[in-house]
C-alpha cells in the first residue's frame, strides 16, 4: 500500500515502458476538458446575446406603441384644423355631396350605322 501510493506521488506510471497508453489517455482527458469548456463559452455568449436582443426588442417595441399614439393623436381632426388655422385654412361649414357619373350606353353597331 505505501509502496503505491509512493509510485503514484512519483508519478512512475507516467515513465513505465508502458506509459503510452497513459499519456494517450491524459492526452485524451484534456482535449475533453478543453472542448467542454470551450463549449461552456460559446453557450454563455448566446445566452447573454439573447438577453440584450431580448431587452432591445422590448425597447424597440415601447417606441413603437410611443410613436403609433403619436401618430393617432396627429391625425385626429382637431389637431389638423388647429395646425390649418395656422396657415388660415378652416374646416368647411358645407358637408360634402356625393357626386354621380352617368355612364353612357355604348352604342351599338347597328345604332351607329343608322346615325
């Protein structure tokens, strides 16, 4: 017992005539441990790209319900005929009145011979 963990502190299972096995497997090991980590990495920087993308959208999307009763509020028609009293331009006191065409018969072959 003392005699292996003595050769383990010594490290001899790393210089034995068998050691290329060891150090295959260590060797091993580490690009493991190297690929998991990379691993790691690349998932934290999607996570945290996710986040920004995610509060971004929310910013964008406030804007947007900011802008849109903007815009609703421009286009009422109080807000226009006081911007047109401005510039001496005021809402008409007559209401409109639909206007009708009539559309001619086309004549036909026979009609147009006899005109």
């Amino acid at each position: 017992m003392k005699n292996g963990i003595y050769s383990l502190l010594k490290a001899k299972f790393l210089i034995d005539e068998d050691a290329i096995k060891n150090w295959r497997f260590i060797v091993f090991l580490i690009l493991l441990a190297i690929i998991m980590i990379a691993n790691t990495q690349r998932y934290e920087q999607k996570v945290f790209k996710i986040a920004a993308l995610t509060g971004e959208v929310k910013e964008l999307r406030s804007e947007f319900v900011d802008r849109r009763s903007q815009l609703m509020k421009l286009r009422m028609e109080s807000t226009v005929s006081v911007k047109m009293v401005d510039r001496e331009i005021y809402p008409s006191t007559v209401p409109p009145v639909k206007i009708k065409v009539k559309k001619e018969e086309e004549k036909s072959f026979f009609k147009r011979i006899w005109q």
